[in-house]
C-alpha cells in the first residue's frame, strides 16, 4: 500500500483524537511518512472518542485501526454504540490492506456516500459496466452462494415475504440551491420544504392543483394535475424568468387522509398522483432539459412497512412503483421517492424525511420509506413453506374466481376442482353463450375466445366441479353487486375469493403511456380490487387472494403501468388486514407459456426465468395457509450459474439477421422480413448505411464509455455488457437523433449494431427497400 499517497489525499480533512475524539479542525493531516502511518495503524480505537463524534453530528467515519483489539469502533452502524454513523475501517492483520481500504469504500457507497469515481479511477482505465436492474432480465453477474447455502434445490420454488428493517444512512448535506419546483399539498410540508430551501438559499416555485392553468402570484401557478401542457408551460416560464429548475418535488400524494380509501375517490386520487406524474414525465420530456433534473415524488402511507401510523393508502403505493420504473427508465432524470407517514399535526416531522433525503441527494435508494424517523429498507425474508401442516385446499368449497376463465384462473380452478366436488364461480367480462348451444357452438365456430371459454367450463364440470358463471366487469360495482348477491342466493357465502382478473401493460416507457389505456390497466386490477373487497365482505370470505406480480417489487423497463396496478393489490391486502379481514397478495413471477406475462415485450432476448404450472400451484399450496399477507414467488437460483448470461435460443429475427448479411453493406434486407411497417416512414432523409453506422456506435460509446474502435458492429450488443437499461438509454438516444419512434423490441430483433444501422436504414429511407 502506498501510504504516502493516502496521506496526501487526505491532507486538508479534520483529523480526530483516537483517545478523545476530539476533531482539529485547525490541525489538518499533513503528509506523513509510511513508518508514522504504521504506528497510528496499530493502535487500537477507543470507545470515548465515539460520543464526541456523535456530539459533533459526524455522519461519515473512515476508522483506520487494528480490525482486533478491544474496545474497538463497531464496523455496522446499525450497533447500538454508533447509531447513525457509518464507518469503515482497514486493519493491519489483513494480507490485503488496500483491498480493505477499497472495499470501505465500497461499503460507504452503498450506505449513500457520495464517492468521486473520478478521482479514484484517475489514471487508471476503467469501463463503466452498468449491473442489471430489474429481475426480468435474469442475467446474474455475481457469484451466488453454494449450492449447500442455498434455501431451494434445483427445479423447487422460493416463497419470501418483504419486510422492511431500518437502513444504513450516511448523513450529509449537499448544496440544495437553485430553482425547484414545489408541487404543493394542502397540509403545509412543501411550505415547510420551501422554508428550509430558502434557507440554503434556494428559489422555490409553488405549485397547485387547479380546474385552470393561472399564475396568481409571480412565484405561485395552479395547473391542471394531468394535463402535460400545463406543467410544459410553468417550466418554460421559469426558466425564462428564474433559470433553469434544478429540481420538482411533487407532494400531491403525501396529503393528511387519514380515512380508508374508497372507491368514489379512487379516481381523483390517481389523478392527482399516478396520472399527474406521467403528465410531468411527458411535459419534461417535452420540455427537453431533463439531464441534471431531479424528481421527488413524496408519498404518505403508500408503502406496508408495517409501521405506519395512519391508514395505508394503495393507490399510492400504484404511484410508488410507477415511479420506481421512471426511475429505472430514466437516462438523464433522477427519480427518487420519499414515503412517510402522518401523525397528527406533523406537517413538519414528514418534511424533515423529505429534506433529510433530499438534502442527502443520493441515487440510492430510489424509495426511500421512512418510518419513526428512520430510513428503512426492504428485505425479502425466505418463508419456511415447510412448517405448513395441512393443506387449504378442502373438497367441496366455494370459491369465486374473477378471471377464472383466463390462463392462470383455470390453472388454479383445475387444481382446486382436482380436490374433489368444489363449487366454482367464474367471473369474466365475456359473456358465454346458453349452455344448451354450446356443442353446436363449439362444433361450428373457429377457435375464439369464448370457445376456449366453453371449453374451460366443460373440462371443470368433467373434474367434478359445479361451475356457477357469475359474467361483469369486475371494475363496475353494481355488476359485482349483482354477481355477490347470485353467489350469497346460491350458497350463503365463499369460502375464498381470487382476484386473478387483469390486462396486460402498454410496454412503453412511463412518459409514453396513454391515458385511457393506463386507466384500463388500473381499472381492471386495482379499482377492481377495490370493488370485491366492497362487495365481499357479507359473503365472508376465509381467503381472499390477489394475484400480483413481481414487477410491483422490482419494476422493470416498459412495465410502469403494470408495475403499478399490482402494487396498489399488494397494499390493499396489507390494508384489508389492517382492518381484520382475510388477505394474502401473492407476487408471481411469471407462469411458463401461460397468461398474459408471456405478451409483455422485454428489451432484451433474455426472457424472465417462470414458473412451471406446478411449481407455480404448489406454491398457491404453500401460500394459503401460510398467514402472511404478501407471498413473493420466484423459481430457485442454486449453484453457481455462469458469471456471463446463459444463452438464450436465438430469436426468429436474429436468425434473420445474422443469416442475411454480414456486413452492412451487403443486400438490403426486405422490411417486411425486419418487422417492419409496409410502408416506411418517410420522414426522414436516410443518412447513408455508412454514416448510419457511426452515428449510433458514437452514441453507444457515449453511453458506455468506451472507445468506439471497440464497438465491432457484428458483435452481439451483450459483449459490449448491454443490458435492458443501457438498451432503453441507447433506443431513447436513437429515438432522439432520428426523432423516429423506435419498438421496445429493437434490440432484441437486430441485436448488433449492423443490424440496427440496417433497421435504421430501412425505416428511415423514403420508399420500403431502398
Ligand atoms: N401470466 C403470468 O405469468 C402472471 C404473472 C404474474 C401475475 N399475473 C397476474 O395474474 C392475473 C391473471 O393473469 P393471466 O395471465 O391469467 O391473464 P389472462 O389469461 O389474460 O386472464 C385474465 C382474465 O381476466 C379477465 N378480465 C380482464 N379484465 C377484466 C375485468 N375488468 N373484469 C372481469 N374480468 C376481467 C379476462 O377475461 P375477460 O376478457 O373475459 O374479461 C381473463 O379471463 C393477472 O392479474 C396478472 O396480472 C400473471
């Protein structure tokens, strides 16, 4: 280790007392020589020194001690002795004090430290390689622990349950200046946040909630909460007449509610959080300044931490994880969510949480829960499945499955009618023919929808099962209504509900999603939750189960509003059993060839690892009586997968292309054969194959750091270590250059750069094969 070359860099840092913990500031570290730094590293660290660090509010400690001895500075900050201090240290008995020393730093990285990598890479070479983000690309670049470690063998299913336990925090203040925008809540915190901001002298905007777009004071705006134009419009002027915003803090989901959420209100709600963000998202893209911009989207009571001091609102928690996604889309923007909770009259307590991450100003972590005071973070804990005694599935039960004729609806009303004489009810907007022409029907019809519905029916009925065909919309109440009431005629009761009812996602970044279509994706699964928890309640249900997803967890590229539609599920079931009432989300990852996961479009080739039919039912097994309220599904990971992504068969297109030309300059390829639309935008001057080439491998570079020479264009993208996220970065970067709209599924189609520069080529020219 070059001891000298630490010194240096930390000549000008307030050194403190081993013994007191005293700092002298005055006393900067000067340069010592190697045999000083010795001896300061073989004394051991003592204990009193800490309440003076504590006293003097440190937030950060670089311990350099003996790792042995004692009393010594506790390495976890969570140790009761040195709450709220991070601290790394580096020991002498290592054989590897550098590599100590690297991984301290790492260590504060992840605690939120703000580290210069520039700095620390200078002089060296370094790529930037971005990790995965999000699960569904299922490429692990980590070794993964031991087979005998892990908590399933091959081919068996991991059941967790999130649970959210206090974070590490590395406390500091960066400077918070500049112009921002406040989205203002009627409760007082952004006044509260804009009082603080003054203070580091910032300018702050104020931003309501109105039925008109009006300026009723030079520093004040009311805008329509989901119209784009409006927030356009306050960001042009603002920088024309204030500078440009450095940042939006948007509270109009943190407002005091303290009553449970009701359907009637549950569109103005989202309004005023899911769809006024996607209209900001698009007003800032809009607007076009995104890159230094920060978002905050402040939430109050979205997140089950199990902690919270009101009641939990889920079409929050929608909001949360459509802004988890922004984040993770986000090339240039950052997004960062802050939940807290109300107390009564606290306006300022929930404030202090906002600044206190806002001050803080790290990427990480983008949601941001605080609970007491405390940042907590979200762990998922493995549930022991095997302590479960008996079996919930008992013969001749009622239960009611809405979206019981889609795929993963008939998977679980087979299994439950394979227990024996169960008595289903089926709930679906289609409505099927009479049953006395169904034979007719399904002898003249051509396969459609509602033939495989009848069909569905019969294979129940041929299980054993009594089927009772309860059809509505199970986001129109009064259908439900009507629906609840056949089922309390016919049998007095359920014995279980499942919510399996919902659409697919639009599969588009979060600033293009659509209006009407978004409202669609929400209305079937979230306000339809909302409706059978109204309508359930007099059938009093043992079980009431709602089929979520991952994405609600982990998010994903494209997946903004599915994301969010399953989160708001998860919540209502932590809300329900708030309330003492039966419920258990289970978050599925997707179910092998069955359902509408298997339409999403993903980045990258790489499909999600599914679940098997029966990996999938045993789980539904283990789930139910398991007595928690979120169940997380995943298929096992054990053993030690290969560090680079396996390989995936080949998609039909890339076949395509990788058997037409090698080189760019060989034959154009027919569009048809490339995906494309029959008639290629003419929008566009062509730039040439050649010239097409450069521009997207100088983009591509910019966005790895690499040198373009390094950039072969008939390597697979994935060497250069492309993933879903850098893949969306570089489809928005291409969409900007060529002002084109390019599909999600570019990438995984042409998969090298020649074979984008030929897509390209194709798309941009003025007639079809030129
Ligand atoms: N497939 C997966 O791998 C997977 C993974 C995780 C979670 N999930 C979740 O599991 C649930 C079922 O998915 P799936 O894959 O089985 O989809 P699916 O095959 O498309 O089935 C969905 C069913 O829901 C019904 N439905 C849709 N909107 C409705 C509404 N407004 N009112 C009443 N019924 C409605 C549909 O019937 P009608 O069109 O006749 O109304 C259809 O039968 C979804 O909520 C999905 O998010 C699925």
């Amino acid at each position: 280790m070059d001891e000298s070359a630490i010194a240096d860099g930390l000549s000008g840092i307030g050194r403190s007392s081993e013994l007191s913990g005293a700092i002298d500031a005055e006393n900067r570290l000067e340069p010592m020589p190697a045999t000083e730094w010795q001896r300061l590293i073989a004394l051991p660290a003592q204990t009193p020194a800490l309440d003076r660090l504590r006293s003097n509010t440190v937030g950060t400690l670089v311990v350099i001690g003996s790792t042995t001895g004692s009393p010594s500075f506790p390495l976890q900050p969570e140790n009761s002795q040195l709450p709220g201090i991070a601290t790394i240290r580096s020991g002498t008995s290592s054989e590897d004090p550098w590599g100590e020393l690297v991984d301290g730093l790492a260590r504060l990285y992840v605690m939120g430290a703000t580290i210069d990598w520039e700095a620390y890479q200078e002089g060296r070479r370094a790529r930037r390689l971005p990790l995965p983000t999000y699960p569904f690309e299922r490429q692990r670049f980590w070794v993964l622990p031991s087979r005998a470690d892990a908590t399933a063998a091959a081919g068996e299913v991991v059941l967790k349950t999130p649970v959210w336990r206090p974070a590490l925090t590395v406390t500091g203040e960066r400077w918070a200046g500049g112009v921002w925008l406040v989205l203002a809540d009627p409760d007082g915190i952004g006044d509260e946040i804009v009082h603080h901001l003054a203070l580091r002298g910032a300018q702050a905007i104020l931003v309501r909630p109105g039925e008109y777009f009006g300026r009723p004071a030079p520093d004040q705006y009311t805008i329509r909460v989901a119209v784009a134009e409006d927030y356009v419009r306050v960001l042009q002027q603002v920088e024309s007449e204030w500078g440009m915003p450095r940042g939006i803090c948007h509270l109009w989901a943190a407002a005091r509610d303290g009553r449970v959420p009701h359907l009637a209100d549950v569109d103005t709600t989202f309004a005023s959080g899911v769809e006024s963000v996607v209209a900001l998202l698009r007003a800032v893209s809009t607007w076009g300044r995104r890159a230094g911009l920060e978002l905050w989207i402040v939430t109050a009571d979205a997140i089950a931490t199990g902690k919270e001091e009101g009641p939990l609102h889920p079409e929050r928690a929608a909001l949360v994880s459509l802004a988890q996604v922004a984040a993770q889309e986000s090339r240039d923007l950052l997004v960062r969510v802050v939940d807290a909770t109300w107390k009564d009259g606290e306006a300022s307590a929930l404030a202090s949480c906002v600044l206190q991450e806002l001050l803080r100003g790290s990427p990480e972590p983008t949601v941001a829960a605080y609970r007491a005071g405390r940042l907590l973070q979200r762990d998922l804990l493995p549930i022991q499945a095997a302590t479960v005694e008996k079996p919930a599935i008992e013969a001749g039960r009622v239960w009611w499955i809405v979206g019981g004729l889609g795929d993963l609806g008939f998977e679980v009303a087979s299994h439950l009618a394979a227990a024996g004489s169960c008595r289903l009810v089926l709930t679906g907007r289609t409505r099927l023919p009479p049953r006395l022409a169904w034979q007719e029907y399904l002898a003249n019809e051509a396969p459609t929808a509602i033939a495989k519905a009848v069909r569905r029916v019969m294979q129940l009925e041929a299980m054993g099962a009594e089927v009772l065909l309860a059809p509505g919309d199970v986001s129109d109440l009064q259908e439900m209504q009507e629906a609840a009431q056949l089922i309390n005629d016919r049998y007095g009761g359920v014995y279980g509900v499942i919510h399996a009812a919902g659409v697919a996602g639009q599969a588009k970044p979060v600033q293009k999603l659509d209006s009407a279509a978004l409202s669609s994706v929400l209305r079937g699964k979230a306000r339809g939750g909302l409706v059978l928890d109204t309508v359930s309640r007099d059938l009093k249900p043992t079980h009431f189960i709602f089929f979520s997803s991952l994405s609600a967890l982990y998010g994903g590229l494209g997946f903004g509003d599915y994301a969010a539609a399953n989160a708001f599920l998860d919540v209502l079931a932590h809300l329900r059993r708030s309330q003492g009432l039966p419920a258990l989300a289970i978050n599925w990852a997707g179910w092998r060839d069955r359902g509408l996961e298997t339409q999403a479009v993903y980045v990258t080739e790489n499909r999600p690892q599914t679940l098997t039919v029966d990996e999938a039912l045993a789980a539904f097994d283990a789930a139910l009586p398991s007595g928690m309220t979120q169940v997380v599904v995943e298929p096992s990971t054990p053993g030690f997968p290969p560090l680079r992504p396996t390989e995936s068969p080949p998609h039909p297109s890339r076949l395509l292309s990788e058997a037409t030309s090698p080189a760019l300059s060989g034959l154009p390829v027919p569009p048809g054969e490339l995906g494309l639309p029959a008639q290629a935008s003419p929008t566009k001057q062509s730039p040439g194959p050649s010239g097409l080439l450069a521009t997207i491998r100088k983009a591509l570079a910019s966005l790895l750091s690499a040198p373009e020479e390094e950039l072969d264009a008939d390597a697979p993208l994935v060497d250069f270590g492309m993933d879903s996220r850098i893949g969306l970065q570089f489809l928005q970067a291409l969409e900007e250059q060529f002002a084109v709209e390019l599909p999600l599924t570019l990438l995984a189609d042409h998969p090298s750069l020649a074979a984008v520069a030929r897509y390209l080529h194709l798309r941009l020219s003025p007639s079809p094969g030129v």
